[in-house]
C-alpha cells in the first residue's frame, strides 16, 4: 500500500504560483496513476490532473493551460505546478494514486494541503 504525503500549499495573491509535490512511498510507484484533486469548502472532491506511469495527462478543464502535472518515477515524486492562479482555485489538494486490480480501482489519498489563493 502507497503513502503520499504532500507538501507546497500556502497563501499566494491572485495570478500568482504555486507549486505542490507529493512523495510516495510503501510500494512501487510504476503501479499507480497519479493525480491531484482538490475539494473546496462545501463542495465534492473533483479531479484536477492525472498523470500516467508513461506521461500522459489529463486536467480538468477549469485547469487547462494554467496547471502542469508531473512525476518523476525514480524519485517517486508527483507536483503540480500550478500559474496564473485566480480565487476559485481556493481548495484543499489532494495527491491521489490510484491502480486497477482485477476491475475494481483501488484508491489512495494524502492528508491533504491548503491552497489560498486571495488579495
């Protein structure tokens, strides 16, 4: 079973940038989807990117653009950098890896980081 912890989140103004990482550990990390969701208050977790063992992506489309996810396999490390941020990017991220065994979807989650984005 992965462990992920995250780190990176904070205050930043509007149009600023943030970087969030998120290390792995506990397992092999080429077994997993990595991606970075985030759950504003209120509101249903939603995907913000996803990244596979190969490199490729997925945003949703609020973030298309403005967010960049990537991983860096040997070091077992996922980020997410993330420009021109705006307050409705004001959410707790969470680094998620998840794999597929047998059909069913396995998921793993971080603590969770606060990014506030405000003026």
């Amino acid at each position: 079973q992965v462990q992920l912890v995250e780190s990176g989140g904070g205050l930043v103004q509007p149009g600023g940038s943030l970087r969030l990482s998120c290390a792995a550990s506990g397992s092999i990390f080429s077994r997993y989807v990595m991606g970075w969701y985030r759950q504003a208050p209120g509101k249903q977790r939603d995907l913000v990117a996803t990244i596979t063992v190969t490199g490729s992506t997925n945003y949703s489309d609020s973030v298309k653009g403005r967010f960049t996810i990537s991983r860096d396999n040997a070091k077992n490390t996922v980020d997410l950098q993330m420009n021109s941020l705006t307050p409705e990017d004001t959410a707790v991220y969470y680094c998620n890896a998840h794999e597929w065994v047998l059909g069913s979807r396995f998921n793993y989650w971080g603590q969770g980081t606060q990014v506030t984005v405000s003026s």
